[in-house]
C-alpha cells in the first residue's frame, strides 16, 4: 500500500468518524408506489451467470433497468412542468421541446448540490404523529415548525417537508400512499409562496407528488409546481426517505445530491444524502 494511499485510510476513518450519514433515497423495486402519469420501474436480468462462461471459469451477470425519470425518489428539472405554454424565463415550452429534448432546463443542468439543508417536520410542530389525508400545509405551519425546532430558513438552502405521508410508502398497497382516494397532505399555492420568498434553491417532501393532493382528485391540479419550478426556477425533489432522520430530531445538516446526466430530460432519480456532525 502505498503512502497516499494509507493517508486516504486514515482520512475515510476520521469522516466515517466524525459524521453520520441519512439516506434520504428510496430503495428502487418492482411494484413500489408511483405516480399513474409515469412509467414504472421495471428491472430484469438478460444475461445470468452460466449464460456465458470464459474459458478460465468467470461469469458475469448483467441487468436491464426501465423506468421513467419521476419514478422512485427524484428531482424535478424546471423543463417539467410548464403554464400557458411557457417555462420558467418564459421559454416556450412547444418549441424547447423539439428534438424530444430539453437543452436549455434538461436535468442535466441541475449542477450537483451541496448545500445546507433543513427539514420542516410539520406533524411534530402540530403534535401529531403526521399530518390527516389531504391536509394543506400552511405557511403558519412551516413558521410553528422553524419556531419549535430553532431552524431559520436562509436563502440558497435545500428544504425538506416532512408530513409523516412517507410512512405508507413500504405499505402492502401501493395506492395507499399515491393517496387517489384518500387524498395526500402537502403544500399548496400559499406554503410554496412561503418558499419561494425564502429564496430556497430546492424543496424536498416525503410525499409523491410535493403538495397537497385533495380527496378523489389525485394528481388534477398542481400549483405548488407552477409556483416553484415554473415562476421561481426552485427544483422539487419527491418521494423522499424522511422518517429516520426526524426520529433522531436532525432538522440542520449539510445536504447532498446529484442528478444522474441525463441530457435534454425533465427530471432524473437521485440517492440524497444528509450529513451531519456527531456529538
């Protein structure tokens, strides 16, 4: 082994150390809660050890992944979602379109983030062990959760909304968190103003579609989405993995996440991670 090498040993060991590490990211499986408007994730395996076998005995697997961008936990490009035709900076969305790629608002101009992150856990400000069915979260409730949890909201951070929602997600019916019926809590036009005149750089939730899914309505109206991808150019992230790290009561942390480069897509999934410093 050589000296550089021993010196990055001995300095994985020191971060392992000193730090813990939330995955924020849901394991990708067949069959797993998405929204209807997307393809699903599909895995299979063409080729199985045996199929081919070298001449000294090795043998390899491989796989073949199928799956829409917003399927699983992901971010959401600024070229998804457009209103009256246009997108954010007022780009006309039939012609940013052509070719079937976005290259000006793709997700592969979402640069990788590292940045402060902060989680809102609304259910634990309203002391509920999370929020009903079709509940909007208001502005006052993002404030009741800053206040409680000391947790001031800065321009340029990365905020994470946890209605509690995310616990159905592993629940033996999938449709019980897409939530069609029984409706989703979430933010709608009023809590994503909230955000927007925070000057966040991207928002999170435990949910599948961000905001606020009325009962029977499931996916009819979105305008958190036109609030903050369309007229502010705030990415969302969706789906995510909350319940762990607001039982450990972390609400500050150092958040990162990369996209996958997909050129010209509206969106891409991602495995954000929190890091936090141990005491």
């Amino acid at each position: 082994m050589t000296t550089t090498a021993r010196h990055a040993d001995r300095l994985l060991d020191a971060v392992r150390a000193g730090v813990a590490i939330y995955d924020l990211g849901r394991q990708l499986s067949i069959g797993m809660p998405q929204s209807p408007n997307h393809p699903p994730f599909w895995l299979s395996m063409p080729r199985r050890h045996g199929d081919m076998v070298r001449a000294d005995g090795g043998s390899a697997a491989n796989d073949l992944l199928v799956m829409g961008t917003h399927v699983g936990t992901h971010v959401d490009a600024l070229a998804h979602v457009s209103h009256d035709g246009r997108l954010h900076g007022g780009a006309d969305a039939a012609a940013a379109q052509a070719g079937g790629r976005f290259t000006e608002l793709g997700v592969h101009t979402v640069a990788p983030m590292v940045r402060r992150g902060v989680l809102l856990d609304v259910p634990a400000a309203l002391d509920l062990p999370d929020c009903p069915p079709g509940y909007e979260i208001t502005p006052a409730d993002l404030d009741a959760a800053v206040r409680r949890q000391g947790t001031p909201v800065q321009a340029g951070d990365v905020v994470l909304i946890r209605s509690g929602w995310g616990r159905h997600f592993d629940d033996e019916d999938p449709g019980r968190y897409v939530g069609r019926e029984s409706g989703v809590p979430g933010i709608s036009t009023a809590g994503a103003q909230w955000l927007a005149a925070a000057g966040v750089h991207a928002a999170g939730a435990d949910t599948i579609a961000f905001e606020c899914l009325r009962p029977g309505q499931g996916h009819s109206a979105l305008p958190a989405h036109r609030v903050l991808l369309v007229e502010h150019g705030i990415y969302l992230i969706e789906t995510m993995a909350l319940e762990e790290i607001a039982r450990d009561g972390v609400h500050e942390f150092t958040f990162l996440m990369a996209p996958l480069a997909l050129y010209g897509a509206t969106g891409s999934p991602v495995r954000p991670l929190a890091v936090v410093g141990r005491a």
